[in-house]
C-alpha cells in the first residue's frame, strides 16, 4: 500500500495562516479532490477544524491525542501510526492502492518517514503564514512529473503540480 502525502507549498514555504489555507485556488482544489478521492485521508485535528464539512466520498481519519473526541463523519485515531493502519483497512475495502496523509503541517513531518510518495503543489506567490512545509530532502526524493499553469480565473496565482517519489532518481 503506497502512503502519499497531499500539500499545496507557497514559494516561500508557507502551506497555511491563522487555521486557514492562506490563498484561494480552484484549480487545486480540483486537482486536491481529484488525487484524492475514493481514497482514506488521513489529517491532523486542526486540519480537520478547518474544513466545513468530511471530505465526501473519502474515509476521513483524524490524528488527536485528546481521548473522547467527537469528528461527526470522521474516524479518530490517537497516533498516526493507528491512523494509517486503519487507513489500510478502509483502502483495501475500497480496493484502493494509496492511503492520502493531507495535512497539517504536523502530520506530515511524523509522516514523511514512512510516506512513498507526495504530491505538491507549488503556488506560485509569497504569502504571509504561520505554518510551513519543510522542503523535501533532494537526495532522498527525486521529481516524476512536473505540469505548471497560468493562474486561472479562479487562482490568486500561476502553480506546478509536482509529484516526488522516494529514493534516488
Ligand atoms: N496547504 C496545504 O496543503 C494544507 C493542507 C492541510 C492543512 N493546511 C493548513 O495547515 C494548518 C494546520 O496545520 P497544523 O500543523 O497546525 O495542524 P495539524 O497537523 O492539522 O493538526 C495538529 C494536531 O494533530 C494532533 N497531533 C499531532 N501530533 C500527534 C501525535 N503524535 N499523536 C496524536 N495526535 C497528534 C494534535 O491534535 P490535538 O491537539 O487535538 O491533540 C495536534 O494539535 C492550517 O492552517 C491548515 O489550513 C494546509
């Protein structure tokens, strides 16, 4: 089972500001919802505090240490490695190949060791945050396939979707 991580990076490092995604981008919500759906995401509390509602048709897991939390339409787990192997389970049930770790900033760093793929965004544009997503290793990460754009009508900026796969090139 391959273990992905999801992330949408500014230029200069920033993926959120104040609990919210510091840009307005349609066209990587697409992208987000298209990579991700059918598939059990995985993400941090904040993460989940900060969307309206579960991501549909996608078994939401969310990681908190506190005991007795209540996420309608979600699944909790204490840690991220039960996070995971529940995630295995509800992917095998839907016959899917990759569990989707989509964030925070703090679920990705305890999941990067064991991630084998990430899918980034790169927006282009520096914007103000408070949450940061540490550029990927280069000698332990290597590029398969990289598409940029042009803002859409929609984007606040142009962006490259950008997928990594671990181990050398
Ligand atoms: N640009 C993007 O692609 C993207 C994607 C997702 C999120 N974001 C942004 O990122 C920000 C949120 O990220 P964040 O790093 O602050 O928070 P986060 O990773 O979403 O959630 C952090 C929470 O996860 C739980 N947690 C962390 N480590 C744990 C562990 N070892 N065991 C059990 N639970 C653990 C804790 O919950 P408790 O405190 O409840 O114990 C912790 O407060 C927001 O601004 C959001 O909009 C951006």
């Amino acid at each position: 089972m391959k273990i992905s991580l999801v992330v949408a990076v500014s230029d200069n490092g920033v993926i959120g500001n104040k609990g919210k995604m510091p840009w307005k981008m349609r066209s990587d919500m697409k992208y987000f919802r298209h990579t991700t759906m059918h598939k059990p995401v995985i993400m941090g509390r904040k993460t989940w505090e900060s969307l309206n509602a579960p991501l549909a048709n996608r078994d939401n897991i969310v990681v908190t240490r506190q005991e007795g939390y209540s996420a309608e339409g979600a699944i909790v787990a204490p840690s991220v490695e039960k996070a995971i192997a529940m995630a295995e389970e509800f992917a095998v049930m839907r016959s899917a190949t990759e569990v989707m770790v989509v964030g925070g900033s703090q679920i990705y760093e305890l999941t990067l060791p064991v991630a084998d793929r990430v899918y980034v965004t790169e927006v282009h544009m520096n914007v103000e945050g408070d949450t940061f997503f540490r550029p990927l290793d280069r000698a332990g990460w290597h590029e398969i396939s990289r598409n940029s754009f042009e803002a859409g009508k929609r984007d606040d900026a142009g962006y490259s979707f950008v997928i990594y796969e671990k181990g050398p090139s």
